[in-house]
C-alpha cells in the first residue's frame, strides 16, 4: 500500500527547464538577483566566522542577528512569484521582500489545502496556550479562486510552467526564512563534493535553504559526498550535528514539547509533520489580532468554513531583525480525533496504535529508542540521551495540556494514561524492530 508521505515528497531538486519569453526570463534573473543581495546584506556582520562555530552559533534556538538595513523598490515589488517547493496538494511561492508564501492549490486538491489550514489553525492555536520552542507559520490570507479583485491584480506573476490551472485555491502564512548565507556556505564547504561546489553555490535553489533536522538517522559511516547535493530541505543527520556540535538536547527537548501538544491539545496525528531550522523576521500586525496571536480567524470557526471563504490579515515585515528557529509545519496529511468519542467507545488502543505508526513513519525528526545489539557505545549514549529527553518532556508537556481537561472521573485516568502508553508503545516497536504496514489515513479514531 502506498502511504500518504509517499504521495507528499517535497520538491528536492532544481526546477526542470521551461521555455518562457524573453521578458520574462529578465524578471526571473532579476528576482534570483534580487534574493541575492538580500541574502548577501544579511552577512555584513558574520564575516570572519569559521564555519563551524558560525554553524553552531546561528544554528542555536533563538539565536538573533541584524542584517544590513535594505529598502523595498518598485522592482521587487513588481517581480514575479518564484517556486521554491511543492507538495501533494499544492505549489509553494515566494516573492522577494515578501513575508509571506504563497501555497496555490493543484487542481482537484481545493480541499486538501482547506484541510491543510484546518489542521494547521488547531496546531497554531495549541502552540499559542501551551508555547514551546518550536514556532508554526502564521496564517494570513485564505484566498479562494472566486477573489476576483485579488487574481486580477497578481495572477500576471506566476508563471504558466507549473501546470496550474488559475485562479485556484491559495493559502498565504508566514515566510519562514532560509538560513544566513554563511550557513549555507559553510555546509556546501562541509558537505558538497568538491566538484560540484562551485555549480551549487550558483544554482538559485539553493538560497531557500532550511534544515530538516533528522535526530533519529545518521548518515552511513565514510559514504562519498552525494553527488546531488542540495540546500534547499537540506536533511541534517544526527552524526553532522554531533560533529558540528549543534545544541540537539534543545532540539529535542522543543520536538517533545511540540508533539505532545500537537497530540493531546490539538488533538491531530502529526501524520507526515516537519521540523526545520529556519529564520524569522520580525513582523508587524495590524490590526493585533483578538483571539490567539497572530491569527484572526479562531480554528473552531474554520471547521465549518466551505471551501470559498476568505481569511485576510495585514502584516508587514522588518527583514533587518531575524532569528534562528526551529518550525514545524505541513499538516495536509493530518488526521484529528474527537476525545471524547474515543474514550466514550473504548477506543485508547487503536488511537494509540495510530500515534505510533505516524511516528515510526514519519521522516526521522524524532530521536529513537535504541534497539538492542548495536555496537557504537558513543553513538548509542547520544541516542539514548536524546531518547531520554524527548520522552521527559513529551510526558511533561503532556501531564500539563491533559491537566486542563474537562473530562472527569474514570476517564480522567484513562486520559492521563495515554501519553505514557504512547511512549511505552513507541520502545515496544523499536525493539521488535518494525511497526505494521496498515496504517490507515482516518477523519476520526
């Protein structure tokens, strides 16, 4: 059976070439120009960093630094959106000095994207009453394909290579910004085999730079540089943040927090989630929201939205102020439960069951049990050091967010039992060394 994450892979790999008009083949240099000196400006103060330390210091959660100051022109405001992923659902857009991306809906997925924002609103809003160190994207517009006024005045921006069929369904959140380019330099120095330095560090891709950050999988020891290299979703491995000697217990410790959450006060699977290290700039709303910060429209409200509704928020962007990172995000694969459903039916097994194979199938963010008989004692102590503080505080979190529960008497306990059941199920299946394979995409458990 094919798995949802299957259908879901994010574009990896450079744009394939298209044939544009002249005119617009000079926008999109200009663009790629234009998102080069941006990433250029932001440097100024970091030169004369080796890349190790700049790697481990810009790297560290909330780590802030100024870029130089740059003014917004009539030419970046008037260039074309530029692709920079996609999804199942979904085509991923930037526009330079833009805090915002753009994720237009493929035809026949109007309703995945709907489903996206859902999902992604009740995290939002779980994230905003119980806060951890790992940030969601802000959501600011739903612009649907019957806003004449909006796809009149942009649809001229994108370009037709992508197969979109406009105006379609849109969902504008906040831009989660790619890593300092001395970032970016350091790892294609690091990482990049040498052949191949010179034609990445050129290719405009590889300024939208997030990393993935795989505390559950090293890299195969003394494998050859990959050959296809690539910045953009770089997947950072445990064994390079170890050598770079990242702060993985924070990492940790943040993804715990943030999975606990997600599950017992949003009530969502975290089915085929992601956890990046990226920038943020700081932002300016207005007007302040009224009900959870940064968002305008309440998650509850949302569940009955049709299709054809719009969100609007105004925002503006200081790009001078930034800090490192870590995000989590793409929810279109979730699936949410209704509680007290399932412990009016008895059901905390099977929605246990569920949470653990999301988790094992998920991308390894997450640290994992150590399975009996490996053989790296060094390697084996990290892990389980980072096993260990996922586990404390995904059940810390978990005893806070459950402590608020209106649910009372003999289910109370029950519920209370299920964040310690989670984890117990999750050693269970690392130690046989396989999950099943039948995991089902389900509405409610």
């Amino acid at each position: 059976m094919t798995s949802r994450r299957a259908l879901n892979k994010t574009d990896e790999s450079t744009a394939s070439a298209y044939s544009y008009s002249t005119s617009l083949q000079e926008d999109i240099r200009l663009t790629n120009a234009l998102i080069q000196q941006l990433g250029d400006a932001q440097d100024d103060y970091l030169q004369g960093d080796v890349p190790t330390s700049a790697l481990c210091r810009l790297l560290s959660l909330r780590s802030e630094y100024t870029a130089s100051s740059f003014e917004t022109t009539n030419q970046q405001m008037k260039a074309p959106f530029r692709k920079i992923g996609f999804g199942q659902c979904g085509i991923i857009y930037e526009q330079p000095n833009r805090g915002y991306v753009l994720k237009l809906a493929r035809k026949y997925f109007e309703d995945s994207l709907l489903g996206d924002l859902r999902a992604h609103l009740r995290v939002y809003q779980a994230l905003a009453d119980y806060p951890t160190d790992c940030r969601i994207p802000s959501v600011y517009k739903y612009i649907t394909a019957s806003n004449s006024s909006w796809w009149e005045a942009n649809s001229h921006f994108f370009t037709a290579q992508d197969e979109l069929e406009l105006p379609t369904m849109a969902l504008a959140t906040q831009h989660i910004l790619p890593l300092p380019k001395i970032v970016r330099t350091a790892l294609i120095d690091l990482y990049c085999p040498e052949e191949h330095k010179a034609a990445v560090t050129e290719n405009p891709s590889n300024q939208d730079c997030l990393a993935r950050v795989y505390l559950g999988r090293s890299r195969v020891p003394n494998a050859p540089k990959s050959p296809n290299f690539t910045l953009r979703n770089f997947n950072l491995h445990l064994d390079q943040m170890m050598e770079l000697k990242l702060p993985i217990v924070d990492y940790s410790r943040a993804i715990g927090e943030a999975l606990a959450v997600i599950h017992w006060r949003a009530n969502i699977d975290a089915y085929d989630i992601e956890f990046v290290l990226g920038s943020e700039a700081e932002a300016i709303y207005r007007p302040e929201p009224t009900t959870a910060p940064q968002v305008r429209m309440k998650a509850e409200e949302v569940e009955s939205m049709s299709t054809h509704t719009d969100i609007d928020e105004i925002v503006s962007v200081n790009f001078k102020q930034r800090s490192t990172r870590l995000w989590v995000l793409d929810f279109n694969l979730c699936s949410r439960w209704d509680m007290a459903q399932v412990l009016e039916s008895g059901g905390e097994d099977k929605l246990v069951g569920h949470l653990v194979q999301a988790f094992f199938e998920n991308d390894p963010y997450y640290p994992r049990p150590i399975k009996s008989g490996a053989n790296d004692a060094d390697k084996d102590q990290v892990q389980n050091e980072l096993w260990e503080v996922f586990c404390s505080a995904y059940l810390n979190k978990s005893k806070a967010v459950l402590a608020g529960s209106t649910t009372g008497g003999e289910q109370k306990e029950r519920l209370l039992e299920l964040p310690k059941s989670f984890i117990a199920s999750c050693i269970a299946g690392a130690k046989c060394g396989r999950v099943s394979d039948n995991y089902k995409a389900v509405d409610n458990l």
